[in-house]
C-alpha cells in the first residue's frame, strides 16, 4: 500500500472520529444549534424549495437550451456593448423579486452560455439585491433615508462590482472575448417576441408565486397579494399556451394537468402549495415526454437541481447551526452580534458586512431582522451595510457560486461585496 496517497484519507477519518467522539451534545446551545439548523433546514425545504427554487431551475435550464449562446454573447458577453450589458444586469431585481439562493441557477445559466464576469456578476448581486418591494418596505419601517441609501448603494454596488470584477480578471475575459468573436450567428427557431412571452410566463410564475406579505391591509402591494395566485394561474396559463402553440407539446397533456391542477384547487383552496406541486409534476412529465427539445429542458434543468440544490440546503444547515433562525439563537449568541455591531465604526461595519455575508435571508426577513437589531442598539451605518451584504450573499450562495465560477473568482466577489458594504456603511453612518 503506498501511504503516500493514503495519508489524505486517513487524516481525514481521523478528523471525523474525533468530531464525533467529542461531539458536546451535553452542552445545552450545541443541541439548540442543531435544532435551529433543522428548523431552518426544514423551513427553507418548505417555502423556498417548491415556489422558487424549481421555477428558477426550469427557467436556467430553458436559457441554456432556448437561448442562443450567441445571443446571450451579444447583449451580455465579454464583447457586448458595456452600457447595454450593465444596464441590464444592475436592474434585474426590480423584476426579479428573488432571495440570494433563488438567482443562482439564473446566473449559472446565464454565465455558462458566456456572459461576460462583469455582467453575470453585476446580475448576481442585483438579483436578489434590487427587490422594489423590499426597498420600499425598508422605506417605511427603517426611514426614507435608509431606503434611498440602500437603493441607491445597490444599483451603484451591481456596477462597481461587476467592473471591478471584470477588471481584476481581465486577461481571462480577454481570452474570452477573441473566443467569442469566432462565434457564428445564431439560427433563430422562433421569433424573438415569441421567446419573450415564453420566459415572461415563467418569471411571472417566479414572482407572483413568491410575492411576500406586506406590513399594511390596504394598497397596491396589498391588493396584489391577495390576488396572486390568480395571477400567478394566469402565467401558468400563458405558459401552457405558449407550449402548446410554439414547441408542439401535446395539448391533451397541456388539458390534463390543467383539470388536476384545477381541481385540488377546489379540494384544497387554503393550500395552493398542492396545486403549485402538481403544475410542476405536470410540467415536468410532459416535457420529459414531449419533444427533444423539451427533453433536453427538462435535462439541463435536472442538470442544475443536481448541482445546486445540494450545496444550499447543506449551506442552510450550517448557516442554522452558527446564526439560528430570525429571534432565535444558534451557536453564535445574539448578545455577541448586537455589540459588535453598535456605533458607526469601522469594525462594527466590517461585522455587520461579514456576518450578513454569511447569513440567509430570506426575501423581506432582513428589515425586521434589522428593525429588532437597530432597537438592541445597532448604528445606521452597520445596518445599511447589512442590508447591502446580507439579501445578496449567505453561505448556500456562496458554495454554489464557487461550484459555477471556481474558488478564486468567489472570494474575490464576496470580499468586494463586504468591503464595500463596510465603506458605504461608514459614509452613511457619518452623515
């Protein structure tokens, strides 16, 4: 046996025994932490899995399948007109209501058919980070300054990062670049209107499905709430027409999952989650067994549940062990977090950058999680600088984004992330 290959193995075994023998499930915190993790776990399995996470899955793989890669390098590539691409990128959460998770197989659908680093990434922080409601919920319970400033920081953050990310790897987007000048034009199997209307339905699906509570009874945000899952029907409905009329799908498949959707909408009407389950295990059948082209959708979206779908739940139950869940502890106690985060210095913003770096959040929990933490006496200028770090990044995000993009690339984006959260929560905490 040649130990010198073995070694690895051994060490780690090693590790894996002690951490066992060791285990302090005695200590009172330790087994709350595990608890916490599960309930996270378990939460997360329940509201984000099934509404967001599967939308999305087949949404990334429809752009990898339907959308040229070609096309994709015209408007987003290393080549694309900057101001275009930039533009694009930096604006997508106010259509994409998304949490940091839910963006992941977009931006790896996105980044694998060649958008450019800049681009994708400027995508990747705004998604989940320019959420129009949230912004204005933030407005309303945390102060119009703070809403402004967080708008503001994270238009400006999707720019400068992505830029600075472009920048840092130049020599690779290069490279990239005089690839991409080699690409033949795209053939077009459908018009481009055509093609709007079918990633319109599925993103109406992704965002009216996931449309969260507000505060107040009354008003716009209010009224769509209430009505969204009608709405959200209606996307589905569009969806199937568009199927049915444009990828030859079968309509007696299209008509069949309609009744059943329909009818446990009458069976159960206080829980829309039983028909959501059975329009997705509807979708998913009829394009395993439509076409080739929706056999190869329904394959790269299987390709990206594989991926990704492991890597976040096993980062939910770790981010539930060290953090708990809102209002609850896990093996980092809430007193710690409350006083390293008081004031307007420079290592209280740097703390609250990290730590909502690192933390999930769910879309809308970040301003009551806040609103609790500036109450315990937590500075303006860290919140903002959580607000800024926390919606775009969590430790499921990134174990995900190092799968896509490599080591190196992540730690470079986090960190420009958490810097820069922790100057603009310096800046604002100054004025």
């Amino acid at each position: 046996m040649n130990w010198k290959h073995e070694w690895k193995s051994l060490v780690a075994m090693v590790v894996v025994f002690l951490a066992f023998f060791y285990l302090p499930i005695e200590w009172p915190r330790f087994t709350n932490a595990v608890m916490e993790s599960l309930y996270l776990a378990k939460w997360y399995a329940r509201e984000h899995v099934i509404l967001c996470l599967v939308p999305a899955f087949f949404i990334a793989g429809a752009i990898a399948v339907f959308v040229s890669q070609a096309s994709v390098m015209k408007y987003l590539g290393a080549k694309a007109n900057m101001v275009l691409a930039y533009g694009v990128a930096s604006v997508s959460g106010t259509i994409l209501a998304v949490c940091s998770c839910t963006v992941l197989p977009l931006f790896s659908g996105i980044y694998r058919m060649g958008a450019g680093l800049g681009p994708a990434t400027a995508f990747l922080y705004s998604g989940p980070a320019i959420n129009v409601l949230a912004i204005v919920l933030t407005a309303r319970i945390l102060g119009i300054e703070m809403g402004v400033a967080r708008a503001i920081g994270a238009i400006l953050f999707s720019i400068v990062i992505g830029l600075s990310m472009h920048f840092i790897f130049r020599k690779e987007e290069l490279e990239k670049a005089k690839a991409q000048l080699a690409m033949p034009e795209p053939e077009v199997d459908r018009p481009l209107w055509q093609e709007v209307l079918y990633f319109a339905s599925m993103i109406g699906i992704l965002v009216f499905a996931n449309w969260g509570k507000p505060q107040e009874t009354v008003g716009l945000w209010h009224a769509i709430f209430v009505s969204k899952w009608l709405v959200t029907g209606g996307f589905a409905i569009a969806l199937a027409v568009v199927l049915g009329a444009w990828f030859n799908v079968s309509w007696w498949k299209l008509l069949v999952t309609g009744v059943l959707v329909g009818i446990s909408t009458i069976v159960v009407p206080d829980n829309p989650m039983i028909p959501f389950i059975i329009g997705i295990i509807g979708l998913s059948v009829i394009t395993i067994t439509g076409t080739e082209n929706t056999e190869t959708w329904f394959d790269s979206t299987w390709g990206f549940a594989k991926q990704i779908l492991p890597l976040l739940l096993f980062g939910v139950l770790v981010a539930g062990l060290l953090l708990g869940r809102p209002d609850q502890e896990g093996l980092i106690p809430s007193e710690w977090v409350s006083a390293a985060v008081g004031g307007n210095s420079l290592l209280s913003n740097f703390v609250a950058s990290f730590l909502g770096a690192f933390m999930y959040f769910a879309t809308l929990t970040e301003v009551p999680i806040l609103q609790g933490l500036i109450g315990n006496g937590m500075g303006k200028g860290p919140a903002l600088a959580l607000l800024l770090a926390g919606p775009a990044l969590s430790l499921p995000n990134m174990l995900v984004i190092r799968s896509v993009m490599g080591t190196k690339k992540t730690v470079v984006f986090v960190s420009l992330v958490i810097v820069m959260a922790t100057i603009s929560g310096m800046f604002f905490g100054m004025l």
